[in-house]
C-alpha cells in the first residue's frame, strides 16, 4: 500500500508528537522536585485497580462511567490493530495468524461496535442530558468524532476488503468472525470493482491518517489526558491519608519561600495533575463550594493554572480573556491574578474532590500550600484569622481562653489527669485526648460528659491530660499556619512523649486525624482511636449495653472520619443497636458525603458568598423526616444544630453526637431488693 508514504506519515507524525510532547515534558523536568517511586507494588496494583480496571469510574455517576471505561477498553484493545493496519501499508498479505487472529478479529470487532455505541451515548448526553458538571466545546465534539471516524473507517476498510480479497484464505477466515466488517461487506457486496478499491484505500488510509493525526492532537489539547493519566494513576500520592499535608522544613536556609507563590513552585507532580485533569467535572458533584455558589471550580481551577503554566513557558497562547496570563519573563503572583484570594480561601479540605477523581489529581494540598505562601510570606489573610492564630499562639485554643481552664468541664466527674496518674502511679489504658471545642465549647462539653459516662460505665481506665493538653493545630496548617501548627504539634509530642502515650481516644475527627496521620512528622506514632470506634468495640465485647431509645435517626458523615479515615460502618453499626429504625441516610452519604462546612479552617470564617453549606446539607437531611441528626464531629455538630435552627425546626429535630446516642441508651445494672434489673441509664 505504499511504504513509502506509510513511513513519511510515520516520520513527520512522530516528529509532531515529539516536539509538542517534549514542550509539556520538559516543563516538567524544570519544575520543583518531588520523589513518587516508593513502594513500587503498591503502585502498581493501583494502576491496574484505578488505571486500567477504571474502578473510580464506574464506582459513581455509573452510566457516564461504563462509558468512558468502554471507550477506553476498547482503544486498549484496538493498540493492537492500529498496529496491523501500520504494518499492512508495508505488506498487505500482513495479519495475525491462526486461531489468535480469528479470536482477536471477534473481539475487536465486538469492541469497535461497542466504541461507536459509547461515541453515540456520549453525544446525546452532551446534547440531551446536559450535566451541569460537563462543559460543551467544540473540542468534546471534536474529540468524539474522530473516535467515531476511527471506527467507521476500520468498518468499512473490512467490507470493502473481503469483497475484493474474499477468494484469499486469510482474509475468508478474517470475514468469518469479523461481525461488523461482515455485515459492511454484504452491504457493498454489489459495488463495481472499481468502487471498491476507493472505499478500500479510501478508509485505509483516512484512518491511518487520521489515527497519527489524532495522536498529535492530543498533546496540544485538553484531551492529553488520554496520555497522562495511566502515569498519573501510578505516581499518586501513597500518603496516609492521601489527603495529608506535608511536612515544611522551615528551617531550610537555603529556600526563598515557602508555599506557592508563583506557578514555578508547583512540584512536577503538581503540574504533571494539571495536565492530566480532564474536565470531567466529577470533583464538582459533591464539592461544597460548587454547589452552594462559592467562587471555585476546582476543573475550573485547573483549567486556569495550566493556560497560565503554558504562557509563562511560551508554549500556548492564554484564552483571550485572560489578560493576566500573557507570557512575561518576571513570574506571575498566583493569588491575586491567576487565582482570586476568594478562591483560594474558600476550600473546606472536604476532600471530595480527590476521592471522585478517576486520575488521582491532588487538589487539597495545592490549595493549602498557596494559603502556606500567603500567611507565612505575605502576612496576606482574612482579618477574622487574626483572632484565631493569636489565640492559637497565646493560649491554644482559638477563642484565646485561658489553658489553665481546659479541664474545668471535667470538675465532680472523677476524672484523673495524666500528672496525677504519674504523680499517683495509676494504671491507664488510654488518654482522652478532649480537644479545644469539648475543652472550651459549652455544646461540645456535653459530648465530652457523655464519653466519660460511657468509658466509666465501661470501668476504662482512662486519664485527660488537662491544662497540659494543647490545640492539636489541625485549623492553623490548613489555613496556611504551618509555623503556628508546628509550634502546637511538637508541643504535643514532646507531652505524650513525656508520659509514655500509647493510645488516644479523640471525639473530634480534625483531632484523630492530625494526631494519627500528621504527628508522625514530628516523630509522634501512637495507636489513635475515635470514639465511634472504641465504642463499638465495647459493645461487641458486651463491656457496655444499649436500649432502643431513639428512632428516625439520620447519620452525617464527617469528612475527617470518613473520606480522610476511611471511618463510615462503626457509627452505624452503633445506631442500629440503639435506633428502633435503624440508620437514616443522607442521599449524600459515605464517599459522596457532603461538608458541613467546617473544615479546613472555615469554622472560624463567615460565609459572605453564596449559600451556608450546612443550611444546604440540613435541607437534604431534613427531607428524610428525621428525630435526630447525628454526627462524630464537634465542627459537624456545631454546623447542624445551626442548621436546624436556621430551618425553625429545633423543637422537633435534636443534633447529637453519637456518644450522646450511647450515653443516653446505655443499660445499667441496679440491684434491689429483689434482685438485679436492667434500667436505661
């Protein structure tokens, strides 16, 4: 068929593709370092979970899902047959032999048909369907129909084909398990000769061109995921969580600054997420800010950082309304005119985003190190924060209160301090660590009184650590305090260290999950529990006992237990014991839970954008009807019971945590006269 051309076009196809890929590429090897080699197996066996089984995919939005995961099945499999219609332009008598080519022909065939089918779903959904979440372009359309046109072509390349080469042994066998190219064939069975051999050559080699050329495409558009991903997928974050924030070494004398300034402090890592990001919009279902109309889009966010890293490079021309990101030789400020600080400030650290995309690209902690950046280099943040970092800094706790009144709410219940089980040489099984909202928050005391009731009724040997007892500091490393976070952290360690600390049991996810996963930084492992799990160990074990006393109860999922800890059955499983109706549930619920709002620091800044996120999710809980509300967060507690008030339903739905559930459920022995009877406590 003329290897000549077949070469020439292979040449200048591979020189293109060269040439734009190696623009993206050595972008990347300019960009700051960041080491993504450990623990080969683990990234491995992800890539074939995630990359090529496409689980995240299909795990939601199932129908655009199977899609995708289809088209991109069938490509994998049609590799092979790009491969033989390339090496038929050198010889046509090329073709896989025997049994392996007759099966291979069946399968591409059934996948080919499978593609276009994809192709045809994917455009009514674009047309007719129209997710919020999907932006139209000319470039989507584009996209589709060159796949389209690749299936097509091959379609008609085999009609044609068999008619003029039916009498060939090959290509007979070929056509009888080529289904789709079959039926083409019947179809221009009646074709002159000469009619034949236009499609034939024709198709042949409008698809091969349009193969290479579809190639080239792609390093210059938005579709170049379909080459990043599966690496992407592999070099993932293995943190965990995956969501945790990295350790700045603050006393590196050789760094100029610290976060990210300008688009010349993304990591590779953090550029190589840019590129791959596909616009699927899935980050954006369940994403607090999106819905409720706060200014990030974290697509759209994505989408900004990448023209501007092309400008700076001179690599593409930015979208004209973007005047800001012309190419200039100085490096551009991120906060302020590629990303506005609204943007930047209102990410609650929910973390959906990340869980819901299917190439693993790290949004959370890019976010966090532009607000590392803006505190620690520019002194650049909300003035509501000053209040929060200076109580922080003075006193441990974010109102500024005194520390010496951490353990006041603990007075007449019997409870030791870890100095007076040292002092006393007292035996404890664990620590509760209580934290600034139950130390400090009138509300929260009350979810503290209840644990303690619980883990008494349960003769737990266990011991606070009282005035000694500091913010863990989860609030000030995600607003971008990462000096003030490593203060609070190392005073913590240096306290559990001093008192040999094994084990602590926390009531608040934000505590749990920054003692868990990110004090190890500071050399501080321990074995970390939150209540719903030690609760749920002391009823399996028969040390506690609860009645069905509440019904039509609703569970939120807070984001720091579940999404960031994986935490979801063990509060459920607790409702059911005490619920005469077992768990209600959020249509948002466990990985797609929605934020109450709280989180990466929001709890201590006022919504003036937008809809209140927790008056959005107590909306979608109070559609089910329910008594109670309940949670395993303070931050989620607070949120809710403001919710609830907001919607004027506080006489007739309660907030509660779930130790609240248990304390009020629990079943004790009293022994009478006549003998021993089981009460509700």
């Amino acid at each position: 068929m003329g290897p000549i051309a077949i070469t020439i076009m292979l040449l200048v196809a591979a020189g293109f593709f060269g040439y734009f890929g190696w623009q993206k590429f050595e972008l990347l090897l300019q960009a700051k370092p960041d080491f993504r080699l450990d623990n080969l197996p683990a990234r491995l066996k992800g890539l074939w979970q995630y990359g090529i089984l496409q689980q995240r995919l299909v795990r939601n939005h199932k129908a655009a899902g199977w899609m995708h995961a289809l088209i991109f099945w069938g490509f994998c499999i049609l590799l092979l047959r790009s491969t033989v219609l390339i090496l038929t332009g050198y010889s046509e008598d090329f073709h896989i032999p025997g049994l392996l080519g007759h099966a291979y022909t069946l399968v591409k065939d059934v996948f080919e048909v499978t593609v276009l089918v994809m192709v045809g779903y994917a455009v009514y959904r674009r047309v007719v369907i129209k997710p919020e979440r999907l932006t139209n372009s000319f470039e989507a359309y584009l996209i589709l129909g060159l796949i389209g046109y690749l299936m097509l072509s091959d379609f008609v390349y085999d009609g044609a084909k068999f008619n003029l080469f039916g009498n060939v042994e090959h290509v007979a066998d070929e056509a009888r398990f080529a289904i789709a190219g079959s039926l083409f064939a019947m179809l221009f069975k009646n074709f002159p000769a000469a009619g034949l051999e236009v499609l034939y050559q024709g198709a042949y080699w409008s698809h091969v061109a349009v193969l290479m050329a579809f190639g080239v495409y792609l390093t210059k558009s938005k579709h170049m995921h379909v080459i990043t991903s599966l690496p992407n997928v592999f070099l993932r974050s293995l943190g965990q969580p995956a969501l945790a924030i990295a350790k700045l070494d603050l006393e590196d004398e050789n760094a100029e600054t610290f976060g990210v300034a300008t688009i010349q402090d993304l990591t590779w890592k953090q550029q190589l997420d840019l590129f791959t990001c596909t616009e699927c919009g899935r980050c954006l279902s369940s994403c607090p800010t999106y819905v409720t109309h706060k200014p990030l889009s974290l697509k759209g966010l994505n989408d900004d950082l990448k023209h501007h890293l092309f400008a700076q490079a001179g690599t593409q021309t930015p979208p004209p309304a973007d005047e800001g990101n012309s190419a200039v030789s100085e490096p551009v400020p991120l906060i302020g005119q590629v990303v506005s600080e609204d943007t930047m400030w209102a990410c609650t650290s929910c973390g959906f985003c990340e869980t819901a995309c299917p190439v693993f690209i790290e949004q959370v902690p890019r976010i966090i190190s532009m607000r590392q950046n803006q505190v620690l280099m520019e002194g650049n943040f909300p003035d509501e924060l000053n209040k929060l970092f200076s109580g922080l800094e003075r006193s441990s706790n974010p109102w500024g209160l005194g520390y010496d009144k951490r353990a006041d709410w603990a007075k007449d219940l019997n409870v030791m301090t870890m100095e007076e089980a040292k002092r006393d040489d007292r035996p404890v099984e664990l620590v509760y660590f209580v934290g600034c909202m139950a130390s400090f928050d009138e509300r929260s005391q009350k979810v503290a009184k209840a644990l303690v009731k619980v883990l008494q009724a349960a003769d737990i040997k266990f011991a606070i650590m009282g005035k000694e007892e500091g913010c863990t500091g989860d609030s000030a490393r995600r607003l971008g305090n990462e000096y003030l976070f490593q203060q609070l952290a190392q005073y913590n360690v240096d306290k559990f260290t001093e008192y040999d600390v094994k084990t602590l049991l926390t009531a608040c996810p934000h505590c749990h999950n920054t003692i868990k996963n990110e004090y190890p930084q500071f050399g501080g492992n321990y074995n970390v529990l939150h209540h719903s799990e030690f609760i749920m160990d002391l009823l399996k074990q028969g040390k506690i006992q609860v009645t069905k006393a509440f019904e039509d109860v609703i569970y939120h999922d807070s984001c720091y237990l579940g999404r960031y800890n994986g935490i979801y059955e063990q509060p459920r499983v607790i409702i059911d014991l005490l619920s005469t109706n077992g768990v209600k549930e959020f249509d948002r619920n466990r990985e797609n839970g929605f934020c109450c709002g709280a989180g990466g620091g929001r709890m201590w800044m006022e919504e003036t954008i937008g809809e209140r996120i927790n008056e959005d999710r107590v909306k979608e809980g109070l559609k089910e009807n329910p008594k109670v509300i309940a949670s395993g967060c303070p931050f989620c507690l607070t949120m809710m019971k403001d919710g609830v008030d907001v919607q004027g339903k506080t006489a007739e739905v309660a907030t509660m945590d779930i130790v609240e559930l248990v304390a009020q459920a629990l079943v004790v022995k009293d022994t009478d006269a006549t003998g021993d009877k089981a009460t509700i406590a």
